[in-house]
C-alpha cells in the first residue's frame, strides 16, 4: 500500500480498524526516509530499531484488545531542537553534535503516553536561527517542490520530511515564523499555538518569550489533532498556560457562519507577488461564500515588527546561549588556559550567524545601550500587542499572507542576513504578541511553488483558527497535491 498520499487521521483509521498493522507503517515511512533523505536531508537522525519496536508493542496490545493511546502507531518526525531520551539532539550545532539527552522534552513524553511512534529528527537553522535549514555543518535540506529552493526555516526538516511523504506529521518549534515559514514553502499545514499553550520543557532555548513548540502536518485536521495531544498545564516550565486546552478535532466541523475575518489591506496589497495577492483574494471569496463577514483592519506598528524582533531575539539568544561555555554542556576547545577555553569553544564551536546573533545581543544589552535597544523594541512589542487587541475587539481573525515570496533560492540569501531577516515580516508579530497562526497552503505560483496564507487569532482561540482552515481545505485541493 503506498501510504505516502495518506493524511494522519486516514492513517489512524485505518491502524484503528486493523486494516494497516503500525509495524507495517513505520516501515513504510522507514523506506522512504532510507530511499529519499541522501537527497534531501531532512532527518539527522533515524531511529529504525526503537521505532519497529514500539510498532511491536502497539500492535501486540490492539491484538489482545488492550487500551492503546490515541495516536497509536501513528509516525511521527521531531524537530532536532527538542529533547529526546537517548536520541541524539542536536539543535543543528556543532556545540551539540554528540549531546543524547536523558530526558524527554515534555512534549516528546505527551506524544510516547498517546503511542505515537519517534522515527526521527529533523534538520533545521542551528538553534532555531534562520529561515532556510541551509545548515553549514550538517548541510543543506532541499525543497521537495524545487531541489534547487530552500525549505524554508528553521523547522526546515520537519516541513520537507510531510511534503516528501517521509513522515505524516512532525513537531517544529516556531520562535518568530519557524513552523509556518516552511509549512508555506513546503505547501504543508502549521500551527504556532498561543505562548504557553504547549510547553517549552525540553526544548533547546532560543529567545523563551517568543517560542512554542507546535504541529506541522498536511491538513488542519491532523494539525488540531497532533495539538490535542500536545497542550495542556505543564508544571515544568513556569510559562506554560493553566487555560484548559481542547479536543481540537472534535468541534472542527463546525461552519464559520458569522465569523469576522480581518484583513490588513496594505499586507495584501503592498510588497507580495501578484500570485500570492491573488491567491489571497480566492480565499477571502471562499471564506464570503461560507457565511463570514469581511472587515478591514489596521495594524499600524506591523512595520516595525522585524526590527523589535531582531532586538528582542538576540538578546534573549545571548542570554539562553551562555550556557554552552565548554564547562558543564557539550563540546569543548583543548586549551590549557581556562580564558581560551571558554572563548575557542564558543568561537569553534558556535556558527556565524549564531555568533553573529550573540554579538548583536550582547550589545544590544550592554550598559548604555539597553535603553536605545532592549526596552524601545520591548516598546514597540507593547504596541503591536495593543494593535492586535483592537483588531480582535471587531473581527475573530486575521488573513494574510505567510511569507512575502514563495520559496526561495539555496544561497539566495545567504550572504545577505538583512534580506532574510526582512522575509520574516509576516510571521514575526504574532510571537510577538503571544498570539496563535495557522499556515496553510492556498495555491500555487507560475513555477509550481506552494504559497502560504496565515491565519491569526486571539490567544487561546486555536480553535476558530483550525475550524476556518479545516473549512478552506474542505472547499480546496491544494492540501492533496504533493511534488512530483
Ligand atoms: N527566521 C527567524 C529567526 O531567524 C525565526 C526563526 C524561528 O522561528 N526559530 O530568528
């Protein structure tokens, strides 16, 4: 059976009622990895034994009619950036390039209790800094739709392991667009939840006031599914949210029949392809054909979204990075001299743009700087948080595009960080904000490329997000097509 075409939630069925053994599917997706990732490169690392084994264990206990989880068997990709017990994390780092962690990131433990099965851990920007898993140490992944294109970033790996039908779902993180980026590149579906709706246990730590970890997959569906299993109080990591979360799948059939979608014209309008605008506009019809209600929208700080967030993310990097000082973590320098040690650790260890990242940060919150950097972007946040509240007080969400361009070019951007920085603005604001988006694909550019549309909404309303995306991809194709 070529289970490549298959969603998560037609896998499930199938596991459920016999007709498809868990040992037979994690096979299946074992040997696409083996035939597909020399090429791609979206796994570091494959865990082939451990997972036949679950496999074993799943379909042994559904035999005897033993209670199994809710994902039983079901195959599932993990983002290098979060810890696994004894499989290798390496957050894309050369510093942790040989660091097997002897716990489970909390999210890792949630999806083992419902008996979904780890295959594996994919690529990504070392430590979650980039937006193209053009990773120099371990090498670049490539966009399943154009070998020549970028996946996007940082959960790169996750993105093009669903779109190539190497894995049915995935787990990414998502600091400033990480898991939607490469969903809309990749023409997959991700979700970044509200900040503290899944918890950060166990994640490798970027900028902390800005990431969550969330679900990628090829339909809004799996994605509230995966969810499901995913949220939820986590009384390991102090931001996690006590709010009680859902059965995403369950309501999300429901019609959106009054629902009030916002759209920020300039964001429609003003620096996006003709495609993508247009693209948008058949979305917006289908949305008005449903029974919602359009409204114009304003978010007037939006342009400034970036350069908050290039402030705000280094600093909270240059912080979170300190650990790796070649004393307790990791790799570390041979020098006989403690001062060298600590700074030819952290200059061999640590890439440029990571080194770039830890600079600017630290400078940003050196003495003297602070107030210019760290608190007017801390400001400017403060007024993009404000803009959204006032959005929210007339519409339920916000529909926009995802990313400016459709994938672009490997080492198009490399040289040039400013240029990939800038591609971020779409994304950005709603980490900012601590707000919930949904990336979903919505059609296609002349080329064949995937284009992205985003869905915003107001904190803890995963569920409006997912009930209008699962409306779209109940009206649309383009969720089912997969490249060549
Ligand atoms: N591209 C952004 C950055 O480089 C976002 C990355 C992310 O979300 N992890 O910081």
């Amino acid at each position: 059976m070529d289970l490549s075409s298959f969603n998560a939630c037609q896998l499930l069925d199938a596991l459920e009622s016999q007709q498809l053994s868990a040992e037979d599917c994690v096979r299946f997706f074992l040997k696409q990895i083996a035939n597909q990732n020399a090429t791609l490169n979206a796994f570091y690392t494959v865990v082939e034994e451990s997972a036949m084994a679950s496999a074993k264990s799943v379909d042994q206990r559904r035999k005897k009619g033993l209670p199994v989880g809710p994902l039983a068997g079901l195959p599932i990709a993990v983002k290098d950036g979060i810890c696994t017990h004894n499989v290798r994390t390496t957050a894309g780092s050369p510093m942790l390039e040989n660091y097997v962690p002897f716990y489970n990131a909390t999210v890792v433990e949630r999806l083992w209790e419902a008996d979904a099965i780890l295959i594996g851990k994919t690529s990504m920007d070392e430590f979650g800094m980039g937006s193209s898993t053009e990773n120099p140490h371990f090498g670049g992944t490539l966009n399943p739709w154009d070998h020549q294109r970028v996946p996007g970033g940082s959960s790169g790996g996750s993105a093009a392991a669903i779109a190539a039908g190497m894995a049915p779902i995935a787990l990414g993180s998502d600091t400033g667009g990480s898991i939607r980026q490469p969903a809309a590149f990749c023409g997959i579906t991700g979700l970044k939840p509200t900040y503290g709706r899944v918890s950060r246990y166990g994640l490798i730590a970027y900028a902390s006031s800005l990431e969550q970890i969330g679900p990628m997959a090829k339909t809004v569906e799996d994605t509230a599914l995966l969810l499901s299993s995913c949220a939820g109080h986590d009384p390991r990591d102090s931001t996690s949210a006590t709010e009680p979360s859902e059965d995403y799948r369950a309501g999300i059939n429901r019609p959106i029949e009054g629902f009030r979608i916002g759209v920020c014209r300039d964001h429609l309008e003003n620096g996006l392809s003709v495609e993508i605008t247009s693209a948008l506009k058949q979305a917006i019809d289908i949305f008005e054909s449903a029974g919602a209600q359009i409204v114009d929208i304003e978010l007037p700080n939006s342009s400034n979204a970036v350069a908050a967030y290039y402030v705000i993310a280094p600093c909270e990097a240059s912080a979170n990075l300190s650990r790796y000082d070649g004393v307790r973590y990791t790799e570390r320098a041979p020098t006989d001299n403690l001062d060298q040690m600590y700074s030819k650790t952290r200059a061999d260890f640590f890439g440029d743009e990571v080194q770039r990242r830890i600079l600017l940060g630290t400078f940003a919150l050196s003495s003297g700087y602070y107030d210019q950097y760290y608190l007017q972007a801390s400001k400017v946040r403060r007024l993009i948080q404000q803009d959204f509240e006032t959005a929210f007080n007339g519409v339920d969400l916000i529909l926009g595009p995802t990313t400016p361009t459709t994938a672009f070019k490997i080492n198009q951007c490399r040289q040039d960080p400013l240029s990939m920085y800038l591609a971020d603005v779409y994304t950005v604001s709603a980490n900012l904000a601590g707000l919930p988006a949904l990336s979903l694909n919505c059609g296609f550019d002349p080329s064949g490329l995937p284009i992205g549309m985003q869905l915003q909404g107001p904190r803890f309303k995963e569920s409006s997000l997912l009930r209008a995306g699962h409306l779209f991809q109940s009206q649309t194709d383009f969720h089912n097509r997969r490249p060549a």
